[in-house]
C-alpha cells in the first residue's frame, strides 16, 4: 500500500515488496521526504470488496491564499487534530471526520484536494460540541458515484488531509506523528510502540467479527493493516479508521468464509499484527 502527497506526483500500486515507481515533478521539502523515506512497499491485494489496484495522484494543497477562515491565537494549547473514515455510517458514501479544537474554518482547500482525487464531496457539515468543531464530508469516487473501498485510495485521503494540516496549520506538527519528518516542530513525546499496541478481537454476531487494532501511526498503516489480514484469507467488510495526533486507531468488521473469526484464528491475526506493528520500520531501499 503505496501512497504519496505530491502536486504531480503518480504512485503505482504494484505486487510483492517493490519499491515505488515514483515520478517527482517537486523534489522539494515534504514531497521529497514522504516519498523516498517512508511510503516504500506496495502490496498487492486479493480479489474481494475492499481489494483494488489503482494508480493514485495525491493533489498537493492549492496555495496559502486559500486557507480557511479559522484561527488561532498560538497562546492557547494546540488541541489535537483527528482525522476519522469511516465505512459504517453511510452505506452510500465514506464519511471523513476532521477535528482540530475550534482552529478549522472552512476546509475549502482540503475540499479541493479531494476532488483532485477523483473524488467527489456530496455533503459537507460543521457542527459543534465541546471537543471542537467538527467537519464532515460525504465522499462518492466521481467515475462511479460509489463509496471508496480500496485501501490505497483509502490511506491517499487520509495522508492529503494531514498534508493540508501540516500546510495550513503548521501549529499541528507537533501533534502528528508525521511531524516528526515532515513538520516545522516534532512532537515533544515519543510513543512506546510496545505500550502503545493492542490488538483485540470480539463476537459481533454470527457472521463476522469486530477487530479492534490501535498503534503509533505511520505512513501507509492502513493499507498494512489491510494485506495482513487478507494475507490470512481474512475478508474485511467495513470499518472505520481514525487518527488521533500520535496515534491510530481502526475498527474492522471482519470474517472468515462468511462467518466469524473463531479463537484459533483470532490468535494468529493478534500474534501477526502485533508482529507487524511492534518491529521497527526498515527502509527496503537500504539494502
């Protein structure tokens, strides 16, 4: 699962671990970094429903004249940005949350980046409540009017609207685990990988599971997640995939062979991603 946030920048979806086919036009700053360092691997997915292999251009946010009307003093303390998808509420479109306190306007250039994508945003809404103001979007892929299934399309909406963070509201660097590389302040903590981990799996009825993955976030994890499980003739149905400053946390209906994840099985998906999850991340090209 290989994704990139670049103006002009095409990323292949490829079998086994290659290294991406990447063609910079922009060999400056973030664009460089995120691709060479840390989206290295593609995968190559089986057949089912959120299988796919696309080729993804990820827009680049168009340019500081556009930034939403929202502000901060920079006094106060920076809230924590969370980026939600999720596949469950709406069985027409995914719905994608973005909270960052009271600091996000109107987001008309994350808008645009998305429909950059090949995508279109049905229905947009703000509402708020005590954490924050919260802004969701309804998005269809525009060639066919339907929900986003396939991962790596999945991951490139969540990477470009943290890319539109970082861009436009530089004060969340240090709130993002990609601030570490790609912000103007990393983050004044460091996750324990180890600590931070968990992997659980419950009944959610007779035909499916309900697995629960929370762990440091990284560039690509979502697709990761995704081929670990099918690797192990795991079908994902739906779920929801949030990030949460440092951290990211998915929900994932799962089954197997139309049923639910008996314990055997649910042990081996625990023990894979848990493996997958606590090893530290290797540069393919290093070698």
């Amino acid at each position: 699962m290989a994704v990139a946030i670049a103006a002009g920048t095409t990323v292949r979806v490829c079998s086994g671990l290659k290294i991406v086919e990447n063609h910079l036009q922009n060999h400056n700053g973030f664009t460089k970094k995120f691709l060479i360092s840390d989206v290295q691997r593609c995968q190559n997915f089986p057949k089912g429903r959120l299988s796919s292999s696309v080729a993804v251009k990820v827009p680049r946010a168009s340019s500081t004249a556009s930034v939403e009307d929202g502000s901060s003093s920079g006094t106060d303390t920076v809230p924590t940005p969370k980026v939600i998808i999720d596949q469950d509420s709406d069985p027409n479109a995914t719905v994608v949350e973005i909270t960052f306190g009271d600091r996000l306007g109107a987001l008309l250039d994350t808008m645009n980046s998305l429909k950059n994508l090949g995508l279109n945003v049905v229905k947009a809404n703000v509402f708020l409540d005590s954490s924050g103001k919260h802004n969701t979007f309804c998005i269809t892929k525009a060639d066919t009017g339907r929900k986003v299934v396939e991962p790596e399309l999945l991951e490139a909406i969540r990477l470009t609207i943290i890319n539109n963070l970082l861009e436009y509201h530089p004060e969340s660097s240090a709130q993002l685990a990609m601030g570490v590389a790609f912000g103007i302040e990393p983050p004044k903590q460091e996750i324990d990988v180890d600590i931070a981990t968990h992997v659980n799996i419950y009944d959610d009825g007779p035909d499916r599971s309900l697995l629960y993955v929370e762990s440091a976030d990284r560039p690509g994890l979502l697709v990761d997640l995704v081929k670990i499980i099918t690797d192990i003739n795991v079908s994902v149905q739906s779920g929801e995939f949030d990030t949460e400053g440092l951290l990211a946390k998915a929900k994932f209906h799962v089954s197997y062979r139309d049923k639910a994840i008996i314990k055997p099985l649910q042990q081996v998906i625990s023990n894979s991603l848990r493996y997958f999850l606590r090893r530290p991340f290797t540069d393919d090209a290093s070698f």
